[in-house]
C-alpha cells in the first residue's frame, strides 16, 4: 500500500485504516514509501496486490481535465511513482484497490480525465465532503452483479434495495475532485456505482475475465475505530491471495 510523504514532519506516512483493514481481512499489509517511479518494477516484483490510498491531489501535469488551484498543494513526486505502479500492476494482472485518490491514479493512467472541483458541475446535489478538514456520508448506487456489489452483500445488511432491484450502500467520502466520463470508445472499465448527483463513484475491469482491479472514491476504511471488517478490502485481499 502506498503512502504519502508528509515534508512538515519529514516521514512517510500512512492512515491507520488502511493498516487495521488489511490485517482484519487476513493480508499482510506492505506499506511502500514514496520512491522514484524507476523502483516501481522490483518492488511490485514482491507483492500479490497494490492499494493506492488516498491523499492529495494529482497535479494537473500528470492527468486530464483538471486546472492548477492556486488554493492546493501538489505532489508530483508522488504522482510519477504511483501512476508508475498502477501501469505496472494493471499490466501484470496484479489485483489492485484503488480509494478515492488511488482510484483517480487508476482512471488517470488509463488516460480517462478528471473533475477539477465536484461543487462546480453537481449543483450541490450530494456533498462529497462536508469541508476542507470534514468527511461525509451519502448514498451510491451499486451495479447488480458488480465486485462492489457482491462484497457489500446484493441486498444483505451492508446494502438497501431500491426501485427496480437497484441497491443502495451509504459511504465514507472525502474528495472534492471526481472521475470524469469515461474517453468514447474506452472499454477498459465498466462503472459499477454512482452517487445520487450521477457521478461515477466505483469502477472495475470491464472484462469479468481480467485480474481483480476496482476504483472507489469513498474510503472503506474510515471510520478506522469501529473494528469492522470492510468487505471490499475483504474481497481485494482475497484476489491477492488467490494469486
């Protein structure tokens, strides 16, 4: 799992979450710190699955759609490497969880182009955080049949059924940027959840047949002191366990 460098307090750094997750869903959690993109082959060499985790944004020089805010702090060191191991890991058939920032590196990569700042385009509709330094919940709607949909349980505990068979889970959210519409004529993903306002929210391989790989933009492992199990991370680790 990737981590983000934190320059005020000079280390590498990673939320709890991600660790306390992983280790609940049986996996032995491999925490990476932000290196050159030109280690990304001997690393990957070593491990059954990447997680990208969330953090910052992706500078603009590094994907599509989206502007330089003068009002953001922008990592660039940290892009190079991450889009280098999702390329990597995409094309070894490494099973991959990307969460919200780790998700916008998996659409990124595959050259599809992001929403510069949400509150622009959804008038709104659904808050997709409540402030600079605040998370939110709210509703999305799952793809029957989809990885996302199976771990949250079709219709189980973890989901409510809506109109026409439609499931519904309440998420975790802390993001301001979203993922755009997929580049006409891409196959490579198929999207399997959007929020309320209609944007994309999850996605996964478009071919059932490829290695697992899933993007979500809200945070399976916030809150991080509940002691529950996420069952998305429960099905990334099982993926990278089959391997």
């Amino acid at each position: 799992m990737t981590t983000r460098f934190r320059h005020a307090i000079d280390s590498h750094a990673i939320h709890r979450g991600y660790i306390d997750q992983i280790i609940r869903s049986g996996g032995l959690p491999v925490v990476l710190p932000t290196l050159g993109p030109e280690y990304g082959d001997d690393l990957l060499a070593a491990l059954d699955g990447l997680l990208l985790t969330g953090g910052e944004d992706i500078d603009p020089d590094h994907c599509t759609g989206t502007v330089r805010r003068p009002d953001y702090t922008y990592h660039p060191h940290r892009d190079a490497f991450e889009l280098r191991l999702a390329r990597l890991a995409l094309d070894r058939g490494l099973p991959v969880l990307g969460i919200c920032r780790g998700s916008q590196i998996l659409w990124s990569v595959t050259g599809n182009p992001l929403i510069p700042h949400i509150p622009d385009v959804n008038d709104g509709l659904v808050a997709h955080r409540t402030s600079l330094t605040e998370t939110s919940r709210h509703l999305v709607r799952l793809s029957p049949g989809s990885a996302v949909a199976r771990a949250y349980g079709e219709g189980g505990a973890e989901v409510a059924e809506g109109a026409e068979g439609e499931h519904k889970a309440e998420v975790t959210s802390y993001h301001h940027q979203g993922l755009g519409e997929q580049t006409p004529g891409d196959l490579r993903w198929r999207v399997t959840a959007r929020a309320e306002d209609g944007l994309v929210e999850a996605f996964e391989r478009a071919d059932a047949a490829a290695p697992w790989a899933v993007g979500v933009l809200w945070h399976p492992e916030l809150p991080a002191d509940d002691g529950r199990t996420d069952p998305l991370v429960s099905a990334f680790v099982s993926a990278a366990g089959a391997r």
